[in-house]
C-alpha cells in the first residue's frame, strides 16, 4: 500500500508559513521549493502548528483525488507502482486565474496554457447551463484583461504590431496550446500575444514584462497578436 497525507486548501497559506518558519535558509536558495518533489514536513509539526491534516492508506485499485492547492505527500510501503494524473472539470476555473498567477510569481513554466483551455471548452463542448456560464465569464474576463494590458503597453509607446498565426517561435505540436509561445521573463503562456523587440528577434515576453525585455526605446518594439481586441469581446 501506499500511506500519505495532506490538507485541505482552505490551510494552504498556513501550511506554506509552516514550512517556511522551519526551513528558512532552503527557501532562501530555492524560493519554489514548495513546487518540487523533494521536502517533506512531518504530520506532527504541521498539527503542533494548527494545520489539519489527514491520513489514508491506499490500497491496490484504489484512486485517491486531490483538490486544487490541496498540499499532499506520501511513500510506499515496499514494491509499488502508481500513477498520478492531472484532470480539470469544468470548475476548477475558479482556481485558475489564481494558479497561473501563483506560477508567474515563481517564474515557473506552466502545465499548460489556461488562456488556451478556456478557449478550447468554449468551442463546441458539451457544457451544463452553469459551466457554460461559468465559461462564458472567463472567457469575459480574459478578453478585458487583454485589452487593458494592450492599452497599457500602446500607451507606453509600442505603437507597432501585427496579427501572428501562432505566439510559438517554433510550435511542438498540434494539440491545443502547442502553438503557444512562452515569455521568457515569467515562463507563462502566450496565448493572445506577445510583446518582440527589433533587437533581438525571436526573444518574447508576455505584455506584463514588457518594460523588462531590453533596455531598447518602446518604439523599438511590436505586439504579436492571434485576434484584435474587437474579435476578443
């Protein structure tokens, strides 16, 4: 079998201070070390902090389902092998936003690119009346905060742009989010657009580091983009 535990989302933050007030000098070299596979705080020291955590034993043929930031780790108890998916139904939109942000804040790539998942499942999917609503007001939200992050980055000066099949420099793939490209500040997706500059091409942010790209003039730059902000709303 194998034996794990974790805790509910609702304690993320006050598992994070946790783990932070007992390795200090780990996150000092390694800011993301939440996001890797390679620490583990015993169960006791997380309940002496008033984190909840629970316990589980899986058996063979067993599935075990975790929620978005729901913190969890675990062992085997000899020979194993376990598989781990990552799957998102339609409401852990809620979670996105959040989560991409969470990552850009890291400056860690992505597992995939949620503008291009949200446009996915608002193309001919199978939606209830509510996750159709739920999918409407994200897509909504995307194209304003598109829109207000282009009028920003004109406004500073980069008067340039043009319409772009693709944000990739070189697409890997043909799935959806294969073609987009990734900034090189943050290491997020680009679905909508992305920001070059004539000294250096090929070399792409996001327009929320536009003013960390080069040390070149705004009108040096030009916006990439797949669709004007008119098609957008």
């Amino acid at each position: 079998p194998r034996v794990g535990s974790g805790g509910p989302a609702a304690a993320a933050l006050q598992f994070e201070q946790t783990f932070r007030s007992y390795m200090p000098e780990q996150f000092k070299v390694q800011p993301d070390l939440l996001f890797h596979l390679v620490t583990m705080l015993s169960p006791r020291v997380l309940q002496a902090a008033g984190v909840p955590v629970c316990r589980l034993v899986q058996e063979a043929g067993d599935f075990v389902i975790t929620f978005p930031r729901a913190y969890h780790g675990g062992f085997n108890c000899g020979f194993n092998c376990a598989e781990a998916v990552n799957f998102v139904p339609h409401d852990w939109l809620h979670f996105g936003p959040s989560s991409a942000e969470r990552y850009r804040d890291y400056r860690r790539g992505a597992v995939l690119s949620y503008e291009a998942l949200v446009m996915e499942a608002s193309r001919g999917a199978k939606l209830s009346a509510a996750d159709a609503d739920l999918v409407a007001d994200e897509l909504l939200r995307m194209a304003r905060e598109e829109h207000a992050l282009r009028e920003q980055v004109s406004a500073a000066g980069t008067l340039a742009s043009r319409r772009v099949p693709h944000t990739a420099v070189k697409p890997s793939g043909t799935g959806f989010g294969d073609d987009d490209g990734e900034c090189s500040i943050c290491k997020q997706f680009m679905h909508f657009s992305a920001c070059e500059c004539r000294c250096n091409p090929g070399y792409l942010v996001c327009l929320r580091h536009v003013d960390q790209m080069c040390e070149c003039a705004a009108g040096q730059r030009s916006l990439l983009f797949r669709q004007s902000s008119a098609e957008l709303e």
